[in-house]
C-alpha cells in the first residue's frame, strides 16, 4: 500500500525505492546482518586477514611458554568481545538513527 500511495503522490519508481521500500528492508534485515558480521569475526579470518592468524599464534605461544591456558585464551575472548560489542554498538546506533528517522511504523 506504501508503495502505491507512494506513486499516486507523484513519486518516481527510484524517489519509491528510496524513500518506501530501502528503509523498511534495512530495518528489517539489520539483526541478520548483524549476526552475519559477527560470525566472520568469529570463523573466518576475512575481518583480520594477517593479523588474525599472528593474533591467536602468539595466544598460543604465551600459553604454551607459560602454561597459562586460561589466561591467555580469556585474553582472547575479551578482545573478541571488545569487537562484538562495537558492531553491535553500531548497529544498534544504525537501527535508532533509522528509526529516528523513518518513524517506528517501519
């Protein structure tokens, strides 16, 4: 209905995409989104390429000089929290300023 309401306005075919139908796709999709960036963070070394595989070999290494698994590996699931909270902090700022935006409707 928004889109027929929409063109009856006077709107063209990409003012409707624009302003109708992006808005209510990227609310919607953005928890998916979300979770689908958080998962390469976790399983793929897309995010951190290098840095990634020389991060958990060094994790490893001080674990295994130290004998201190626990720690070490703690260690790294507080950087990986560190990293899930900012993406989630920033789709949660995304999803507000949409909705600020586009009203709650959506």
């Amino acid at each position: 209905y928004e889109t027929e309401a929409a063109v009856v306005q006077g709107l063209n075919k990409r003012q409707v995409f624009l302003w109708i139908i992006l808005p209510q796709v990227l609310l919607s999709s953005i928890p998916a989104l979300t979770n689908q960036v958080i998962n390469n963070l976790k399983d793929s070394t897309i995010v951190f390429l290098i840095q990634y595989t020389e991060f958990f070999a060094r994790i490893q290494e001080v674990a295994a000089t130290s004998f201190k698994f626990f720690h070490a590996y703690l260690f790294a699931a507080i950087v990986y929290l560190i990293g899930v909270t900012f993406i989630v902090g920033l789709t949660r700022f995304l999803e507000h300023r949409l909705l600020r935006h586009y009203g709650q409707g959506y």
